[in-house]
C-alpha cells in the first residue's frame, strides 16, 4: 500500500534531486515501443538514433531546473522509473528526511565532481558527467609541465568512484529487480 502523501513526497524528493535526467546517473534513455520519436523531438528533446535504435540522450534538454518541462509528455521509461530512494520511501523502508539526506550528500558529490572536471580544464559542454569524466580522464597529464593539474585528476578520480558506486546502490534500481 501507497503511503499517505507519498506523491506529495516523491515530488518535494525528485526536485531536490534531478540526478535520473541532468546526465549523472544516465547517458542515454531508450526509446521504448510504440514511442514516436518525432514526437518527442518536437519537445525539444535530443533523440538520436543508433543502428536503428532511438534513444535520448542525457541532460535531458526538458530539464530546467530540477523540473520536468514536458513531465505529462515524458517518454515511458522516465515514466516507469522511480529510483531506490523512491521505492524505498514507498515502502515504509526509510522517512523523507533520511532520503532527502542521500539526495542532498550526493548532489554535493555530483557538484564536486563537476567543479574538479572544469578545474582539470574542460568546460561544461551539455555531455553526461561520465562521458565529461572520461574526457578528462582520457587525455595524459605531464607531471613536470601540469603539476597543478595532478591533485585534481586524483580527486576527481576518487570522487567518481564514490560516486558510481553510491547511485548503483542507493539510487539506480538492481538489474532483475522487475
């Protein structure tokens, strides 16, 4: 059984939180079928395809500040996912406090991580922090002619780590577990 105001709830949650669609937890959503993908693009959303597969890519572009602009026209996989923090408060597991202090602790974790890629030199560019951390992480740092650049890059690979690690178990929801 639903808890009393749990949609009041997951709301006051998802927007201190934003992590399922500004491109930290996800690269892609896939398009599911019966989605029309030119539909979704008059959205404004960044649909792509791939080998014949569509999928939108993270941030997603409908997210403007924590919010949903397009949330009664959301594809079905935003939909149907609700993250471990959600389903936990759901199930009577933990109270919103204790979720809203996962959210805040790792959204901090998150921004630190994006202060750390723009201090090792690459600017925000719209991509998923991944794909940004990689980018960074790809490219050899000189030691002699860098110096100030390897404090960051260990910081910030420690920091991800952390980080992955804390949204495959408090926020990304289980492989298996539909």
């Amino acid at each position: 059984m639903i808890p009393e105001g749990f949609p009041e709830t997951a709301a006051r949650l998802c927007a201190a939180c934003g992590m399922c669609c500004d491109g930290t937890m996800f690269q892609i959503v896939r398009m599911q079928p019966g989605e029309v993908p030119a539909e979704l693009g008059r959205l404004g959303l960044k649909i792509r395809c791939r080998e014949g597969e569509y999928f939108m890519e993270q941030p997603c572009s409908a997210l403007v500040e924590k919010r949903c602009t397009v949330y009664e026209k959301r594809p079905v996989r935003c939909r149907l996912f609700n993250c471990q923090q959600l389903a936990r408060v759901e199930r009577g597991e933990i109270a919103e406090t204790e979720a809203m202090t996962m959210i805040v602790e790792t959204r901090a974790m998150v921004e630190r991580a994006r202060a750390l890629i723009e201090q090792c030199g690459l600017r925000e560019d719209g991509q998923d922090l991944v794909t940004r951390y990689e980018r960074v992480m790809s490219t050899p740092v000189n030691e002699t002619l860098e110096p100030e650049l390897v404090k960051p890059r260990e910081e910030l690979d420690e920091t991800m780590r952390k980080l992955k690690l804390r949204l495959n178990r408090e926020f990304r929801v289980p492989p298996n577990s539909h």
